[in-house]
C-alpha cells in the first residue's frame, strides 16, 4: 500500500508541469442543485445543463488515446471546433489498458497526458465527463487484466479511478467521473475470461463486472461494485460528482435488462446517466423509458443520435425531454459542418443534420 501511495503521489507531482496557463477560462466548480433536478455553477447561483458531444473516436474510428501523443494539434482543434458548435461538455472515453500498467501500478505517461487535455478543457473553457475502465479495442486489454477474477478486477479498477482522482482533484474542468461505459450485470455465469459484450463498430462497448451471479441478486452486485470505486474515488477527491453510463434497458422489467436498476443504486451516485437513442414512430416509449431512470437525483442522456428516428422526431423528443432530463450529450467525430455538407454518404448526412441541430440549440440557449 505504501509504494501504491508513493506512486500516485509521484504521478500528482508530474502534473504540476501543467499548470493552468495566463489565458485559462476561469472555470466554476459544478455541484448538484439542492433541489436535486439539476446543476449550479458554485459561486454563481446559476443553473448549468450540460450540452456537449462524445468524443469516443475521430473520422478514422481511432480512440483518442490512438493520436493524442503524436497529433495533438488535432485534439486542440477538435475542442476548439466543440466550443465553437456551442458545447460546455466533452465525454472522453479511457481504456484502462492504457492507464495501468500492472494491477498495482498506474502508467505515469497516460496520467500525463490525461493532464495535458484536463488543461486544455481549461484553457477552451470547456468541462470534461471522464469516462474510465474502457476496454473498447479488444487488443488494447492487457492479459494480465482479463485472467483477474472478479474482486481482483475489482481492486484494478479501484486503483485506476484512485489514480485519476489524485491526479486531478483540483481541476474545476471535471464535471464528473464517469466510472464506466455501459456496465453489466449478467445472469447465471459466463466463461473464464468472457468480460466484454458483442462488438459494434469494431468496438465493445459493453463490459460485464463479473463472471458468476452466483446466488446473489444482479442489482446487489451492481450496487456493491459502485460502492467499491466511489469508495476509491473519496479517498483522494471529494468533489468532483460521480455518475455511470447506463444503457436504456437497466430498468427492472420483463426481458432484457443490465442489473443496474436506479433505484438499486441511486444513493451512492450524484447524479444518473442513460444512452437513449430514440426510435422512430415510438416517442411516448422513449420518453417514458426516460423518466423510469429519474428518480431523485439529476438526469442526464448522456448518448443520444438520431440514430433510429428523422430530425423532426429527435428535435421532438429532445424537446420533451426536458421534462426530466438535466441535460444532453451526443456526438463529434473530428468534422465540422462545413466539411460534412461536402459528402453525400448517408452517415455524414445524419451528423450533418445532428450538428445543425445541435448548434442552433446552443445558439438559442437550448
């Protein structure tokens, strides 16, 4: 434990090169607003709803952790052009393949370019949702990672977000920790080793938390395994809120369902997160499965796209969505506007119409 302490305290050492430069927004602290529907800016008393994009991949499908070493001038200019669309919130997504170097050793170098783009976010006077444990690129997870069992991975993940947590404690340019996207209780047990869910895109977006439910209830192990990393996270950052990417089918219904139930889990987070990608032809669903996931503390759709339905009907349900949501976060992929109206592929016609959207909301102040 003691070299542990050691080492994180050395990785907080090396982020003091990146101080906050002389032309640093200064940014407020966000906290949650008393009456739990929402978010403040400190100081201000000013309602703050978060309005931004994912930045999981480029154009390319490369993560950012694949360019953000040799091509930063292109991270600085993707958060510029973020800014420039309206947007006071970027999602990052982490593998924690590149962040541990071992089970007890963080990787000193991602912690110090993560320091890099956390004083970016500063400088551009954006807010960064963190989310971490990725393991999106199946090459990219260590062995070492997959042959854990299930509390040894446990502690692993532990130990990443006590990382991330000391190194950034006292960057306002946080909006919250993220502890992972898209997690999984499954039922009944799996193979040894099986950790990740189908792959879309090339990618896995969803990570199961263990291997045997054994005689445990699903949303207890989900429940358990919260209370876990937020316990790590306290340890070392007392402020920064906390939250976790919930796909749309953790509800406790019939069916499918990912065992993290709101209601199972809602005391030991700051606030909620869902993935909802309308459906055409099916907004009452949508924003009904939208308000089974508010149940008493701020809510965010933290991904969404007109994906599945027209622009009409995902302006419509954005609209309605109001109601119960806190804020949005949908997508940027490296190309502006301008560029994408040059193509005439469906997919770059879909972002187009999202990006006009989502910059005319801006400029109306949503």
């Amino acid at each position: 434990m003691k070299s542990l302490c050691t080492r994180l305290f050395s990785i907080a050492m090396i982020l003091t090169c990146f101080s906050r430069t002389s032309h640093a927004v200064d940014l407020p602290w966000i906290t949650v607003a008393d009456d739990q529907t929402g978010f403040i800016l400190e100081l201000q008393d000013k309602r703050f709803s978060p309005w931004g994009f994912n930045y999981d991949h480029d154009q390319k499908g490369r993560l950012i952790e694949d360019y953000w070493e040799t091509e930063w001038e292109k991270v600085e200019l993707d958060f510029r052009s973020m800014k420039k669309l309206g947007a006071n919130v970027v999602r990052i997504h982490l593998q924690l393949g590149k962040f541990m170097d071992s089970a007890t050793e963080p990787n000193k170098k991602g912690i110090e370019q993560l320091g890099k783009l956390v004083n970016l976010a500063e400088e551009v006077g954006i807010y960064l949702d963190l989310t971490g444990l990725g393991c999106y690129h199946k090459a990219d997870v260590p062995d070492w990672y997959d042959k854990l069992d299930e509390h040894a991975r446990w502690d692993v993940q532990a130990r990443f977000w006590e990382s991330v947590a000391t190194a950034f404690e006292k960057s306002p340019a946080i909006f919250c920790y993220d502890l992972m996207n898209e997690p999984v209780v499954p039922g009944g047990k799996r193979k040894e080793g099986d950790w990740l869910g189908p792959a879309f895109g090339g990618k896995h977006f969803v990570q199961v938390i263990c291997l045997d439910q054994k005689d445990r209830r699903r949303s207890e192990i989900a429940q358990q395994w919260i209370k876990h990393l937020v316990k790590a996270i306290r340890r070392k950052d007392k402020r920064h809120l906390i939250t976790v990417g919930l796909v749309d089918w953790s509800l406790d219904r019939p069916g499918l369902t990912s065992g993290f139930v709101p209601e199972a889990i809602v005391a030991d987070l700051d606030f909620f997160c869902v993935h909802l990608y309308p459906e055409a032809g099916k907004l009452e669903d949508n924003l009904t499965t939208l308000k089974s996931f508010s149940v008493g503390k701020p809510l965010v759709i933290e991904e969404t796209f007109p994906l599945k339905c027209s622009m009409d009907e995902f302006s419509q349900f954005i609209e309605q969505s109001r109601k119960d949501s806190a804020g949005c976060i949908g997508f940027y992929w490296g190309q502006m506007p301008d560029e994408l109206r040059k193509s005439t592929t469906i997919g770059d016609r879909m972002t187009l119409g999202w990006l006009e959207f989502f910059e005319q909301k801006a400029n109306a102040g949503r």
